[in-house]
C-alpha cells in the first residue's frame, strides 16, 4: 500500500466525510465569482478564474448524486491538481489535514453506486467514522461527465 497517500486533507460533503491526498491539494478557497457554462453537465457549476487560469468547478454533491444545496458566502472549494489538470470541487466545509495508517484503508464497498466508484478510491475506517478517499486522477475524468 505504498502508493496510498500518508496525509490526506479532509472536507465534508453533505453527510460524507471525505479526503484526498494533501500533496494533490493546491488550495482551498471561500467561494469566488463563477462564470457559469451553458449546456455543461450538472455536475459543473461553472468556471473559476483562479490568478488568470480557469479551473472547471465541480459540485461533489451533484457528481455523488445527493442533494443540492445553493452556494453561499460560506462555501468553500478545494482546488485540487493532478498532472498540470485542475479542478476545484465545492464542498460543504474543509476539515484538517489528517495522518492515516494503512491498516484502517479498504476498497470500497461492493454497495457503493457505480457513478462513485471511479471516484472513491476506498474507505479509512477511522474511530466512530468512515473517511471515504477520493482518487486525485479522477479530476480530469469529471470534467467529461
């Protein structure tokens, strides 16, 4: 399991407690002005100018297939980079940076709804809650969806 990140920045999404590995993690932000795209998935909110460089905007809730909720002042994006791709996923609010040991990681579970598995990598079984790890190659993937 040497491949698995060590540190992971977490966020939460809805009921999910979610993380992504910390070094795929170029920053995260309270909520900017979206240049929104006409006929572009669901899932996109928009566009992001982020210091001259545009970075598709993904709504995680949408893209796991639970309830949407309106953007505020209050909400955040995690940038998240991935071989020169970058995406910023809207997320509900940003946890801290956590170390996980390999012996708590396994795959994901066989009920998870096909639309999520090419994005959960698999699940931290952490004390009294489930850390579900995102898979930081699947960014460019949700740009197509």
């Amino acid at each position: 399991m040497s491949e698995f990140p060590r540190q992971l920045c977490t966020f939460h999404t809805a009921n999910l407690f979610l993380g992504i590995d910390v070094m795929a993690v170029q920053e995260v932000l309270l909520v900017r002005e979206l240049t929104r795209v006409s006929l572009a998935s669901a899932t996109i909110e928009g566009l992001l100018n982020l210091r001259g460089q545009i970075v598709t905007t993904i709504d995680l809730r949408k893209r796991l297939g639970l309830p949407s909720v309106a953007i505020t002042q209050d909400t955040m994006f995690v940038i998240v980079s991935k071989d020169d791709e970058h995406v910023a996923f809207v997320v509900d609010g940003v946890g801290n940076v956590i170390d996980v040991d390999e012996s708590t990681f396994e795959l994901p579970p066989d009920n998870l709804p096909a639309h999520a598995r090419g994005m959960i990598r698999g699940i931290h079984k952490l004390e009294g809650t489930l850390l579900h790890l995102l898979d930081p190659a699947m960014a460019s993937q949700l740009q197509a969806v």
